[in-house]
C-alpha cells in the first residue's frame, strides 16, 4: 500500500508471458506480453505495465505504460516498484562480487551458513534470460553463467547454460558446461537420473515454502513424497552427514550381497548385481547405483547412469576427502609413497620378519559379503617370512563365522605343494597375526556377521581407519 493512497491491485492475464533479461553491465529489463495490470481506486488509475528498465548504479527506473501517464501518476508507480525490488537490488551485481577472468559479478545469493553463498557470473558481453508463463520457468544463458558455490570451493566450477523447471509437475531438465574429462566421457552433461533427484529435492525442499502470490501464475505445491519404506535387514556401509537441513546419507547392502572391488594403478572398479541402495530419508529418497569406476592417477570417476556434472561433483567430493591433510592427492598418489623395496617392489606391509611385496601392475580383487571378504592378487603377492618361509600369495579368504583366515596359494610347483599341513597352518598363522589387529574387536569373534551388526558402518570404518594407520606405522 502507498501511504495515504490506499493499496494497489495488480493482476496478469489468464494466459501470460514475462521475460527478464540481465546483463553484466548493471542493466535489466522485464517485458509482459499483455502488460501487468495494475489499478489504484484512490486516483481512478487502471494501467498495464508493458515494460520495465532499471540500471542499478545510478538506480533508476524507466517505465512503459498503456495508456500513458503523467509524471505524478508516473513517479507513485515508480516508488511502488523501487519498494518491490529493493530486497532483490541486495543480491544483484554485488559490487563486492568476485568473478573468474573475463566474467562480471552477476549475483550473490545466500542459501545457508553451512554451504555459503551461490555466485553467479556472466561472461563479458553476455545476456541472462528468465522466462516465465503458465507452463514453465525457464533460465537461459547461450555463453554460460558460470557457478560458484563459496562454501565448497573444491566443488568444480561450471557453467549453466539452461535451466527449465515445469510448473505443473515440478520436472526439471538442466545443460551444463566446463567439465573436463580425460579417461571417462559421457553423452549427457546431466543425466535424466540426476534431474528427477533434483525435481524431488525441489518438491521437498522448495515446494511446501511456495509464496501463496505465485499459485495464480501457476507455480504448485506438491504433495510431499513418502520416505523409502526402512529395510533394517540391508547392511549399512557407511553413513555420510549433509547439510543442517538434509540429515545423513546412507549407503548400504542386501543381506546376501556380493560387493567386486577390483583395483590397479590405473583403475578401481565397483560392481554388484542389485546395486548399492543410497538412501537419503531427510529428503524422503533412495536410489540404486549398480557399478563405479575410479582412475586412482587423476581421480576421475564414472558411475553408472549418471552425467558429467555427476560424475565431477562425485570426484571433487572424494578429492576433498582424501585430501584433508594430503593436499587433495588422488589415490595414484597414496600408491606412489608406497616404499620400494630392493628389488624394485611395492612394499604393503612390513611387520618383524614378515615383508609383503607387489609387483609392478598387480590388480587386486576384493569379494566383500556378510558372511566374510575373498582378497586376489594377479599376479600374486610376495610374502617374505622367516627363514625359508617365503611364498607368493594368490588370495586369501577371511571368514566371519571361524573369525580365520585361509590362503590361496600360487601354484608354482614344488613350493605350493609342500605347502600342506603345519607349513601351511604356519602362514596362516602370520597372515593373522599381522592382519587381525586391522579388524575391530567383534570381526575378531567367531560366529560375528554384517548382517547382525548394528553399527556395521562404524566398524567397517574402525576396519579402514586401522589399515590406514598400520600401513603407514608399519611401511618400511
């Protein structure tokens, strides 16, 4: 309302049309196809506003209307949208901004204390367009406007061309550029799966909190989805903390899952038949990823059915991980501090007499399931052990319900069959000694299973904290 002046009604027609466009420079315009109708009973005033123009340094306003209005009526109108916009004003060309070479400040839009503002840049000469009508809000950038997100610098930096979110059904459909892929490449800059997470967030973030003015031009608020139905049979891998508002992720197993991890110098992969369930229940939503691969020398990453943009968050996201304390070194990294031995092998463990070797190119598999974890080598591995104790080890399995390993010999002749009896029963003695420690007390009782743990992601955490402790104790 305008004092003394009583309030102003202002309407869109049924069917409407709004395009704002922005610019680096400090310039936008909004143009309604029909006009917005605005009426003000005090001074018998009925215009459509068609167009408006606002600079932000001086800030001024240049209005189109029809009919067209004299300079009081004119300078009321003026003053009831400078009120409007000054909240928006706050955000847009922040004269504080930081933007990459080339690029202008477009806007800094604050979205938690947690994450940190978003930031918004447009390259020299390039135009923002948002369009909106009763079918659709669309956000169009041909140059691209380039994202940053202050709170997660370590997130990759990329470029949005197009954004289009559905009024009716909240679908969301994104183009993206920047990413930089060496060894992975994908079709798709976003996948189809990552925009229907995206609408559901949305739905469950955004969608309740709808301002009541923006249900006439179309926008929804959608009913909010149920939670994953709660499976406490799944085995729980690991437990990852998101933001303040959006809980924890979890990623976990079925109960007679078998999880492949096969990993050399040039390549992890994960797969497994029914996929590992993420479940996210604070934004009521679980999905299934089925395999993953991972280049441990540059740290890309490929998970299957996902897009380019993904896949970068994905890997920034484990960069960021290995990274505390390492500088953000990517697992080639880890594998390259490994010491070398005489004769040019990777030294794993070395503990009292016992010395275990790699060769160069050795691929390793690790069968992870609740009843135990089968580990192979190829080629094999190179256990040194007292006196002429020495072998080269194929794999070993590690069984749950004895809480004892077995090994899996290479069968190199004379050597592998006189290993047999106490000789055997010898070196699966010292492989325990050396490697039960790793497991977290309740792996090292007979009769224990993942299936009835209850914090099965904290002792596989205890399980890989203590090998990353004992690798570099014991490393020599």
């Amino acid at each position: 309302a305008l004092p003394a002046l009583g309030e102003i009604e202002v309407a869109l027609p049924r069917t409407y049309f709004g395009l704002v466009e922005l610019d680096g420079e400090g310039r936008a315009r909004l143009t309604i196809d029909g006009g917005l109708r605005l009426r003000l009973r005090e001074l018998a005033l009925r215009v459509a506003l068609e167009e408006i123009e606002a600079r932000a340094d001086p800030f001024d306003l240049e209005i189109t209307c029809e009919p067209a209005i004299g300079g009081l009526e004119r300078g009321l109108l003026v003053r009831f949208l400078e009120a409007r916009l000054g909240p928006l004003r706050a955000h847009l060309w922040p004269a504080e901004g930081v933007a990459p070479e080339g690029h202008r400040p477009l806007a800094t839009l604050p979205l938690s204390p947690t994450i940190g503002p978003l930031r918004l840049s447009l390259p020299e000469g390039a135009v923002l367009r948002l369009a909106l009508d009763r079918q659709m809000l669309e956000l169009e950038c041909e140059a691209g406007i380039h994202v940053r997100l202050d709170g997660a610098p370590w997130l990759p930096e990329v470029h949005l061309h197009k954004l289009t979110y559905t009024l009716a059904d909240g679908a969301i459909d994104l183009r993206f550029s920047g990413v930089v892929e060496r060894y992975y490449h994908e079709e798709e800059s976003v996948s189809l799966i990552t925009e229907a997470i995206l609408a559901h967030v949305l739905r469950v973030l955004l969608s309740p909190k709808i301002p009541a003015w923006l249900l006439p031009l179309g926008f929804q608020r959608f009913e909010l989805p149920p939670p994953p139905a709660p499976r406490p049979d799944r085995i729980v891998l690991f437990r990852l903390p998101l933001a303040a508002d959006m809980g924890e992720a979890t990623v976990a197993m079925e109960p007679d899952e078998t999880i492949l991890v096969t990993a050399s110098a040039d390549e992890i992969q994960i797969t497994c038949d029914r996929g590992l369930w993420i479940a996210l229940p604070a934004l009521r939503f679980g999905l299934h990823a089925r395999s993953a691969r991972y280049h441990p020398r540059s740290g890309e990453v490929q998970v299957g059915g996902l897009g380019q943009l993904e896949n970068a968050v994905i890997e920034a996201i484990i960069r960021q991980h290995l990274g505390r304390g390492r500088g953000g070194a990517p697992i080639g990294a880890l594998i390259d501090e490994l010491p070398i031995d005489a004769k040019g092998r990777r030294t794993l463990f070395t503990r009292g007499p016992i010395h275990v070797a790699m060769r160069t190119g050795t691929r390793f598999t690790l069968a992870f399931a609740a009843s135990g974890i089968d580990f192979t080598a190829d080629p094999p591995l190179i256990v040194d052990g007292p006196g002429v104790l020495d072998y080269q080890l194929r794999g070993l399995h590690y069984a749950f319900a004895r809480a004892a390993f077995s090994l899996v010999l290479a069968d190199d002749g004379v050597v592998a069959s006189l290993f047999t009896g106490v000789v055997a029963e010898t070196a699966e003695s010292q492989l325990g000694e050396l490697l039960r420690p790793l497991l977290p007390p309740a792996m090292r009782e007979p009769g224990y299973s993942l299936a009835r743990d209850p914090s099965s992601a904290e002792s596989l955490a205890a399980v890989v904290a203590a090998f990353t402790g004992r690798r570099r104790a014991g490393a020599g």
